[in-house]
C-alpha cells in the first residue's frame, strides 16, 4: 500500500502517489488539491480532497492534512474556503 498520509520514505513513494493523483483525474468525482502558499513558490504544504460522496443526498465530505508546523495558521481554513463555492458550482454539494 503506498503511504499517501505519512511521512514518504522517498522522492520515489510521492511521484508513485502523484501519478495515482493524477491518473485518477479522468475520474469525474475525483477531486485532489495541493495546498501551497501564494508568493511561496510551488511547494506543497499539504492537501485538501473529496474522500466521499453521497449523491442521493447531494453531499461531500471533504478531507485534508497539511504539515504540522502550518497547523493553526487557518491555512486549511482559506483552502476550504476555496473549494466548497467550486464544489457547489460543479452541482456535487447544496448549501443549506
């Protein structure tokens, strides 16, 4: 099993898990994204996902982890607040 949410022994486990990512974006209920500060470069500091789905009750759930020395930082926070107005554009959530 590749480790997506430990710590990667090695640069090869993170391009085995982004080429699973990115394979699977042909899927139309897959939903991977990097969390990476602007002005930062392009380094990842974490993810946010969709993990599950419930169709017949229009609903998602929405995963994430980030490296712990960015916790409590509301970095998460701002990634969300990003993707849940996407999310209800693409019709797979509705706001209550």
């Amino acid at each position: 099993m590749i480790p997506i949410f430990r710590t990667h022994e090695n640069v090869e486990t993170t391009i085995e898990v982004m080429k699973m990512w990115t394979d699977n974006y042909v899927n139309k209920d897959f939903y991977q994204w990097a969390i990476v500060l602007k002005g930062n470069g392009s380094e990842p500091l974490g993810t946010i996902s969709v993990v599950g789905q419930n169709e017949k009750l229009d609903i998602v759930h929405i995963g994430y982890c980030i490296v712990s020395s960015w916790w409590n930082k509301g970095i998460t926070s701002e990634g969300l607040k990003g993707i849940i107005p996407f999310l209800f554009d693409q019709g797979k959530s509705e706001p209550d």
